[in-house]
C-alpha cells in the first residue's frame, strides 16, 4: 500500500471477522454514551487518518487480485467525500495525518494504530448476540454498551494533528471480474450464486483528549464502488453513517 507500513499493507483479522459478522446487516452503528446514559456528541476538531483502503478484482476462481491504481486512486477520493460530508455537517476539521511510509511499527504511534484495529475487531466481536462482554453490557437491559478506550497514549495523535478526534476508516472492496459475473450468472441458472464483489469497512472515531471510542461503524454491502468520486461519497455516506455531530 502505496505511502502506508508493511504492517498495515494487508488483509487483516478484522476483515475476516466482518465478512463473518454482518452476513445479515449492512451497517452497524455504535455509539459511547455518557454518565447519564445518553450518546456522546462530537465537540471538537477532527483529523482523518490516512485511510486503509484495498481494492482488488474478483478472478472467475474466485481469488482477490489487488489492484494499485484503483487503490492509490481510492485512497484520495475517500478522504476528499470525508470532508465535503464533514463540511455539510459544519464539523471543524484539521489536515489530514498521512502515517509516515518508515514508521515504525513499535514505536508509539505505531502501537496507537496498531491498538485502534485490535479494539475496532473487539467491538465488533462483542457487539454480537451471544458474545457480548459481561463487562460491556448495560445491567439492566443487557445490551452491549460501547464502552472501549485505547487509553491516554493517544495523546501522541493529538499533539502530532492537534486534533480532539481521530477518524479511523480500514475498506477492502472487490468486483467481479467478466469471468466471475458469467460464472455469478450460470450459477443463478442452476440455482445457487458464487457470490461476487463485496465492500467491507470499519471506522472509529476516537477523542484523542481521552482514548475513549466515541463512535464506530462496521459495514457490509455487495454494492459500492471507490473508483470514482460519486462512488466514494456514496460509501463515505454508509461508512460514516449516524455521526454524533
């Protein structure tokens, strides 16, 4: 990934775990609360982290083949619908924070990314009927509580963007290939589908004043397209869907 470490270059478990949690749902929209239960509002500025973003084609065989120039294309038209939306809802911004290509992945603000995916897939595991944390859940009605902070080491990010909020977005996104929609088509002939291009993302927004996850969204859909910008503010309008502003 072009500008991006090794260590964020690949397909990651919290990928793995979304194609496996949301078979039934296109978005999942959590948000914290406050001490008197009602959902935290955004009341600051918020930076947006160099989004992780893969796109690939879908071989008849059904393997991923990534694709670099759509990638490198999605990665800037991502942020740039990010904004407008974020314009729209009047949100004070600060520039972007590009993770620096030789960063290194033990140094803090390396652990800070690092920890971010490991908390976005444990909100998503856990936010599951039947997984929910004993800890993570409201006493009275049982419901899973968004409850996760990634602690004051954070604090790298806000002296580093000067932000409040850190938008954090990871995207894997696939499209049949001719061969794969004639395979999709023969299938639907003989009564079954072989499934084609899927959009995967996760994203959190986390205040970098405390650690606390504030909002988070894991989304499926079998539709979408990053490589173009009416594409890319369409899945900028699901992935950043019910923002607390």
């Amino acid at each position: 990934m072009k500008g991006l470490p090794r260590l964020f270059t690949h397909h990651l478990a919290l990928f793995a775990l979304a194609f496996a949690v949301v078979a039934s749902a296109q978005a999942q929209v959590r948000v914290a609360t406050d001490a008197s239960g009602q959902n935290v509002r955004i009341d600051g500025s918020i930076v947006v982290i160099q989004p992780d973003i893969e796109l690939s084609v879908v071989a008849a065989g059904g393997m991923q083949e990534p694709r670099k120039e759509w990638s490198d294309n999605a990665r800037k038209l991502y942020p740039a619908a990010v904004h407008v939306l974020l314009q729209g809802k009047h949100a004070s911004q600060k520039p972007d924070y590009i993770i620096p290509a030789d960063l290194d992945p033990a140094s803090r603000q390396g652990q800070i990314l690092r920890l971010n995916q490991a908390v976005a897939v444990s909100i998503a595991q856990f936010s599951q009927p039947m997984s929910v944390l004993a800890t993570k859940k409201d006493p009275v009605t049982g419901k899973p509580l968004m409850d996760w902070t990634l602690g004051p080491g954070v604090s790298e990010l806000h002296d580093a963007t000067g932000a409040d909020y850190a938008l954090f977005t990871y995207i894997r996104d696939s499209y049949a290939s001719s061969g794969r929609v004639a395979l999709r088509v023969l299938g639907f002939i003989t009564g079954g589908d072989i499934g084609g291009g899927m959009q995967v993302g996760v994203a959190t927004i986390v205040d970098l004043r405390t650690g606390k996850v504030v909002w988070f969204n894991l989304m499926e859909r079998q539709s979408g397209d990053l490589r173009d910008a009416k594409g890319a503010q369409s899945t900028v309008a699901q992935m950043l869907k019910d923002l607390p502003l």
